[in-house]
C-alpha cells in the first residue's frame, strides 16, 4: 500500500515555500524536482523515520 504525505518545504532560489506530496512507502529517497514557482530545479532527499514520518531535505542542485 502506498501512502502519501504533505510536506512543505522552502525553495532555495526563490524562497516560497511548497508543498510536495512525499511516498512514505520508500524508506530512503532522493531526487530533482522543479520549484512550482521559479522552477529552477530542487534536489529532494526525503528519509522515513522508524514511526513513518517524512524528514526532508531540499538543496539547490548545483550545492548538491
């Protein structure tokens, strides 16, 4: 079963913040998605906690 989660992060270009739906069925995960508002391009490293909640990271992809 997958399960989806809600989480907002902030663009590191722009600043606004975003919300992006998180697969809580994959316990490590990392991958480029583009900011809703200036997309430019965001590096999203998403890691499930043993109670299942989403710990994300985001970084510009050139910082990366």
């Amino acid at each position: 079963m997958q399960r989806t989660e809600a989480v907002e992060i902030q663009c590191p270009y722009c600043g606004e913040n975003i919300e992006l739906s998180v697969d809580c069925s994959v316990e490590k995960q990392s991958y480029i998605e583009d900011c809703q508002i200036c997309c430019r391009p965001i590096e999203i490293v998403v890691a499930i906690d043993a109670e299942g909640v989403p710990n994300v990271e985001v970084s510009a992809e050139d910082d990366a």
